[in-house]
C-alpha cells in the first residue's frame, strides 16, 4: 500500500498505523500536529488511526518565533 505523506510516497504494509509511519519517518511525539485526508488527529489516536491505500497524511511542525 502506498500513502502520501508531506507530498512523498510512502510504501506501508498492511494494517500499518499513524503511529508506526511516523516513527519510521523519525517525526517527533511532541511539537507536531498530523493531519490525514485533512483530519486532525489527536497524538493519543495515532496508535489507533489505520491508513488505507492512498491516504494523505500531512506533518505539521510548531515553530518558535517573535
């Protein structure tokens, strides 16, 4: 199965979670918000929210700044 995630193809097995993408993609538990198909997850649903085939998931990083 194939996801998108910040614009890049990503290959995931079956039955592959939220969770399990961003900890192979590195991304931080703290300091981000995740979106897929345009729905905000909530950090205590990633190990929860399955993907499908073609889902979009889109990694957002909080950035300090005055």
């Amino acid at each position: 199965m194939n996801v998108l995630v910040n614009g890049d193809v990503t290959e995931i097995g079956p039955g592959s979670t939220l969770a399990d993408v961003l900890a192979a993609r590195g991304v931080p538990e703290r300091g981000v918000a995740v979106a897929v198909s345009g729905e905000v997850v909530p950090r205590a649903q990633w190990r929860s929210t399955a993907l499908r085939d073609g889902s979009v998931v889109e990694v957002l990083t909080a950035v300090q700044g005055g």
